[in-house]
C-alpha cells in the first residue's frame, strides 16, 4: 500500500495548479476526512499540518498523526469522507483528466484490495473518483509513514532472533492494524503507578511523568476509552496471576503502596497488542525514579521468562532502556549495549522474534553490534 506521502504525491501529478506547495495541497487531501472525524488540533481548532510537520510528512521522516488514526474507527467516516472528497476533485484536481487519473486510481485500489465493488457501477466518474481516493486515503492512514526502517540482525537461531529497528514504539501497540496481535514491553515503576501528573501545581509530588514511555502508553491507553482506575484492578490480578507478590511498601508517599521485584511483569491486552508492563525502577521519597544496569539486566532476565512462558511465538517489541527518567545513568551506547547484552545472554528463552526499537533521534548515536 503506498504511503500517505506517496500517495499524495501521486495525486499532486494531477493537481489544477501544478505550484501548489505540499502543505496546501495535503491539508486539501486530509480535509473531507478531517471534517468527517471532527478532528482538532490541542486548542480545539481544526487540524492543520503545518509547514514542517507537511515536509517530515513527505519526506517519510514523521508518521500519520494519531488524531487522524483514531477517526478511522468513527461510524460512518468512509461516507462523510466521499462526500467531502468529491468538492476536493472540483477545487484542486484538473478535471480534464479525470479520466486518466481514474484509470490509474482504480487499478492501484484493485491491485491493493481496497476497491469498493459496490460502487464500482457508478455512472458518474467523479464520484466514482471520489469512492477510489476515499478508499486509498483511509487505508493509507492506518499504514506507517515511515520510511522501511533498516532491520539490522543481532542474532538468528532457526525461526528466532533478536534485531534492531528505528521507529515509534507504539506504532507497533496502538497502532497495530494486523489482525496478528504483538506484545510491546512498557518499563514501569515497581508500584505499577496509573497516574499520570499532567501538571505541577497541587500535586504533592509529580508521579508518572508524560515524557516516559509509561506515561505515554498510560496517556494514549486512557485516549482509547479504557479507565485507568479498571487497569489498576487488571494489573494486580495478572501479577498474582503469574506468581508476583509485594515486598515493600511504596517510599512515594501519593502512589500505590505496594511495591513488587524488578522484574516483575504484568500482562494487560487490548484489541491491537498485548502489552507487558515491566518493574524496573523504584520511586523514591519525591516519586523519582532510581535504577541500575543490575536492575536492568534482572529486568531483562525476567521479562524473557515471561516471554518464554506466555508469548506464544507473538512478535515482542521493546525500547532502549536506562537513558533517562529511570536514573540509571547510562549514555545511549550503554544502554544499547547492556540490553543487547541481556538479550543474548538469555537467548534461550527468545522463542519468536525479538525487536528493539530505537528512536530516530537517537539512532546516530549508537554504533550497533550485529551477528
């Protein structure tokens, strides 16, 4: 399926005004759909991208916004769309070749399984043009944007491995649109904490911070209409479950005040993965995160076990860890080694494959060990 860049850029090709910058143009593209989904941007007025986010678009360095993600799942957003998208076509495509672009349009929506067979008698070619665009826009929008991130091999042992990838973690979780769950391992603190502290005044102390990737996956778990005071009662049942009992009270003195081992691990599923929340660092008396390399690797150790015992052959992704809020002092390259380190260490327990999943951003940084 081609991307929402390329597929814009195809249709650009045909666009009335061959100068139109791309952000006009794209945000043209999005707009019947952003109207169908009542999509906003954070101050509640409509999506717009933006020069640069346009450019990172279209260049494949930035993914589809979650915003528009999530409208795939309103009722009726494929009709409200068409409806949009066929005063689109008369204000920004150049209709003397509508027939051309038709053609070429309907056999990509055939070759990629996306051509509505229902609609496909239409007398009129310009809604009929508007059905094909509508299908590829959406079908598009549930794909990464990304450009194919280098796989490098780490190890390889019959159907198992372990590799590296860069990319956004959550696109394989939230965004997971095969009907082929994966587990995603969410680091979390030793108290399993749910809240996330969205502002400083009138808390205590902050708690779960929104620049983890805890706080990320609570804040995005939350946005999908699960109520995170449930989750508490699903993550305790699923770590009695596998045998993991409290040791210590909690230090944080506004968190959960049971605390269990590094390494223990929690299995909460939705309808896109199964996510495994992982103990690796403790909070202190001012709810700061404190870990280890030794915690790290422990971490590691137990997280494969689980693997091993309940992943079933399932894809497992995981971040680099131990870089920063965790406190444990590493600099990319440490933390890069040390988790390739355990990973290899315990390859024994990898039954499926095994991704680690680098940021962009910090991808230049390391210098990648492979096979």
């Amino acid at each position: 399926m081609p991307k929402l860049s390329e597929l814009t850029k195809q249709l650009k090709e045909f666009a009335l005004n061959p100068a139109i910058s791309d952000e006009e143009f794209l945000n043209a593209f999005l707009f019947p759909f952003v109207i169908a989904g009542n999509i906003t941007n954070k101050n509640h007025e409509e999506f717009h991208l933006d020069k640069s986010r346009t450019s990172e678009i279209m260049n494949q360095k930035a993914d589809v916004p979650v915003k528009l993600r999530k409208a795939l799942s309103i009722f009726g957003i494929e009709e409200k769309t068409i409806e949009g998208m066929v005063s689109f076509l008369e204000d920004y495509i150049d209709l003397n070749r509508q027939m051309v672009l038709l053609e070429a349009f309907t056999t990509l929506a055939k070759i990629e399984g996306v051509f509505p067979d229902n609609n496909s008698d239409s007398n009129d070619a310009q809604e009929e043009l508007a059905i094909i665009l509508t299908a590829l826009l959406l079908k598009a929008v549930s794909e990464s944007n990304l450009a194919k991130a280098d796989i490098v091999l780490i190890w390889k042992h019959g159907l198992n491995s372990i590799d590296v990838q860069t990319g956004d973690l959550f696109h394989f979780g939230f965004d997971n649109r095969h009907k082929k769950k994966n587990i995603v391992v969410i680091p979390v603190n030793t108290a399993f904490d749910t809240h996330v502290t969205r502002r400083f005044e009138g808390e205590t102390f902050p708690l779960v911070s929104e620049n983890t990737v805890h706080g990320q996956w609570l804040v995005r778990l939350e946005e999908t209409g699960e109520k995170l005071d449930r989750i508490d009662e699903r993550i305790a049942d699923s770590l009695k479950r596998a045998g993991f009992c409290p040791i210590k009270e909690s230090k944080a003195g506004n968190g959960k005040k049971d605390c269990y081992p590094v390494g223990s691990v929690s299995i909460i599923e939705t309808s896109n993965a199964v996510y495994f929340l992982m103990a690796m660092a403790e909070f202190d008396d001012f709810n700061n995160a404190r870990s280890s390399s030794n915690d790290i690797d422990s971490a590691i150790t137990s997280l494969l076990n689980m693997y091993d015992r309940f992943g079933l052959g399932y894809d497992l992704y995981l971040p680099l860890m131990g870089t920063g809020l965790s406190r444990a002092g590493l600099s990319m390259q440490e933390a890069y080694d040390l988790l390739i380190g355990s990973l290899r260490k315990n390859s024994n327990r990898i039954h499926g494959q095994v991704h680690l999943i680098l940021r962009p951003a910090d991808r230049d940084e390391i210098k990648l060990l492979e096979d």
